[in-house]
C-alpha cells in the first residue's frame, strides 16, 4: 500500500497538470503495489509536513514525494520531512559530495542557495541524480519507507529508474495484469448491470471500471496476479458477446496486457 | 480556501492522467479562490467518506469532489458523502426528475442503476447537468460548502460552468493577474538568488515561481489583486534585465494575463 505526495503551488493553481503523478502511479501499480492515496499541497511548510504526518498516521507501506528539492527558497520539502519525522535538518556529507561533483561537471561552485540541496533528514540517506544537481532522499519511519524526488519530470523519472525501481522490485514480486475492450451504442447504465451479473473468480480480486469517453465507453480489468491472465480474458469475452447480443457495437477488440513496462 | 477531491481508482493506478483538479484547480485561481489541497482517492466507500471528513476538519471554505455520481456499483460518492456528512442517503425527488427526463429524452427507462443517479445526503440539492443524465450534487456543512460533480470532465465541466460558476462568482470578486517570462543559459540556482533579492510591493503577495523545463527556466509571479498588474509586471522586468546582465538569453518575453479566462 502506498500514498503519493506532490508539492508544488502550481499544482494548486492549476497551472501545471500532475503528470508526475500519474506516471508514478502507474509505475508502482505495475510492480503491483496499491496506491491508496495521492494528495497534492503547496509549497508551504506547514502543509507539506502536516500532509506528510497524515500519511504516516494512516500507515502507508511506501510514501513518495515529489517536488521541494530545488535551490529556490520555496523547495522546503527536505525541511518539511525532517519537522514530520522529528529529525534534525542537518546538512548531508554525502549529499554534498554528490551536489558539488554536479556543479563542478557544470562549471558551477557552491552557493548557499546550492549548498541548501544537500540538506536532509538527520537519518536520510541521499539517492544520487543521473540528470540534475538535486539528490533524492530515501529515509524509513517505522513501517514506511519514504522516498522524496525533485520535481522536474526527468530527474524524478531518472531518479526513479535507476534507483527506486530497483529497490522496490526487490520488495515486490507480484505484476499487474489488465485487459480492455472499448464499445459503443449502450448505455453506460447497461453495461453497468451487465458486469454486476458477471461471475469471476474471486480469488483472482479483479479491478472492473468502465470509463466513458467521445470515442464510446471503455471496460477496463486488472488484477495482481499474473495467472488471472485467461480469468480477465474470459471475463472480457462474455462481456463482448452480451454487448453484442443486445445491440451494442465494438470499438476496439479485447487486448491484454501482462507485466511492467520496460 | 478550497479544497478538491478527485475519486476513482483509475486515477490511482496511473491510468488516467488528473486534469479535472487542473482545470478546476484553475478555474478556482481565476476567481481568487486560493485551493489548498488536492487529494484523489480510489471507488472505495471508506476511502472516499474519511478523505471528505478530513477535509471538513481542516475548516475548508469549498470543497468540490469529482468522480462517482454514475449508475456503476463503484460510483459511491453521493453515499460517502452522506456517511462524512452523518445524514441518510435518500432518494431526491428532484434529481429523480432530472434523470427521469434525461433518460426520456435519450429513449431510456428507469431502472434500479439508474434511479441509484438520484440518491444524496437527506439535506443536499441536486445540480442540473447539461449534458449528461447524473446531477450534481450541493450541500452546504457548517461553513463549507460542498459541490460533488460526475467524473466524465465533460459533464463536470459543463455543469461548473452553467451552475457553479456563477455560485462562486457571487461569493468571490477578486481575480488573478499573472505574468511570466522564460529563459535560458543561467542555473536555476543563480535564478533563484536573484529573486530573492527582489523587492517587491508586500501588499500584493505576490507569489513566485520558477520552473525548469526543456526549453528553459519559467519565471511565474501571480497576485490575487487586480491592482497588482503593474508591480508585478516591473518586476519581471527587473528579473529580465539582471539575466541579460548576467548573460542570460531570453526565449519568450514577459507575458501577462489579467481577470479569469472567458
């Protein structure tokens, strides 16, 4: 089970659409881990830690944040973390090391303002950045495992590849396993009762969500366990040919789709 | 202060991207209304009910949920809704209408799927919906007042923009202004140092973002005040001068954008 923070005021005022979100969102459920909850808060101190505290209350297994890493004094997401977990915000060897070799590769020396990105948790450890200057921050708290990410798109998902992929698929075996099939000339309300009548086995905790859209209404099955592979496919089926049967038109066939994307 | 909250599972496997909290997050912004939070929980019915009452203990002013108002089993928020809110989950009279008329005029009947379109908190009013068959949802709690609109961003946007649109204009009169400026060839740090040297009028609050993307770095300032237009406005030009000085290169000119979008 994880919950996802996105800090960023330009979120809140909807300037910027949350695709760090999504693309995390995915990632986690193909290795097959239930995001629970994701919240976005601006960047302002109190929100990001109180925000950060109420994830921990609810006991997430797994909490990612993104955003707050930068030079800018409005990056306070490390700052933030330090005050939800009751540590020190202390500057990070480590970390600092990592800073100053990237800025050196750039020509760049060390400003305040840069030196601030090496500023953590007192019990975090860095994660180094493959395309920016930022390090991430990986720190546990009791039962949850914290990972903070910078903001801009490429270094979260380079960060993310390389480093907390890895990771977490040691945590994780299972793998998402989806089918869809995309129909028109139905009501919505029709293949609503028409899937409630469907049986599926049960062991297999089949996810069903239809979604309706310009090009016709999309039914959409996924599970966490890869040998539900032909009880989704089958399920699918029957739904295919009920659409059929009371008039409805298919879209697009049934496709299946089974493990992480590489 | 508003909050938002966007339901669906699909949003929390990264199926989908979440650009219903943009829209309405920006939507909000134009009017002045400063959104604090966003947060996206899946169709679950305990999921949906304990993020709507944390919401209403942190004293928002507005919340607006999307998501969960069709006749599928996993639509449950008008049901959540009544659990956060303590009141029954009752069939209205009105919206019963709206749907039975609705339906009628796609060549439609009632059955137990749909009527479901129908059911509320005891005490909440029902929202026309101009282009599909599910009504919006309003009801007021203390000083929140709590609007509930389909997920399909067709329907929610054409009833925000019939409905509530107005509601809110009413409440508020303020309107953002806002400008920007992108550029390249100087470190995000250097930017950002140089902002925070800025001086800038208090009484405009204006507030300060930079952003790094492919094809630079966005320098965003916004304000809540209209009569801020010009200040902000200096100020990106004073930005603009100190970064050509520093040799900086200039890729879109200072842009700015007064009142909300029509």
């Amino acid at each position: 089970m994880a919950e996802v923070i996105t800090t960023g005021t330009e979120l809140l005022m909807g300037k910027v659409v949350n695709t760090n979100a999504t693309w995390i969102a995915r990632k986690l459920s193909e290795l097959g881990i239930v995001v629970r909850r994701i919240t976005s808060v601006p960047d302002d101190l109190d929100e990001v830690s109180s925000c950060i505290r109420e994830a921990l209350r609810r006991g997430t297994d797994l909490l990612i944040i993104t955003g707050g890493l930068g030079p800018s004094k409005d990056d306070l997401t490390a700052q933030a973390l330090a005050e939800a977990l009751g540590q020190r915000y202390v500057l990070n060897e480590e970390a600092l090391n990592m800073v100053a070799n990237k800025l050196k590769e750039r020509g760049l020396g060390l400003t305040a303002n840069r030196i601030k990105m090496a500023r953590m948790p007192s019990k975090a450890t860095p994660i180094p950045n493959p395309v920016g200057v930022a390090p991430g921050i990986l720190v546990r708290e009791e039962r949850t495992l914290i990972i903070a990410l910078p903001g801009v798109p490429s270094e979260m998902k380079a960060i993310f590849e390389c480093y907390v992929l890895p990771e977490l698929r040691r945590l994780t075996a299972e793998s998402l396993v989806e089918g869809s099939l995309v129909i028109r000339g139905v009501p919505e309300s029709d293949v609503a009762s028409l899937i409630e009548s469907l049986e599926v086995n049960k062991d297999c905790r089949i996810y069903i969500k239809t979604r309706v859209f310009k090009g016709g209404i999309e039914i959409y099955m996924s599970s966490f366990r890869q040998e539900c592979y032909d009880d989704i496919r089958e399920a699918l089926m029957r739904v295919k040919e009920a659409i059929i049967k009371i008039g409805g038109i298919i879209v697009n066939d049934i496709t299946m789709r089974r493990g992480p994307r590489r």
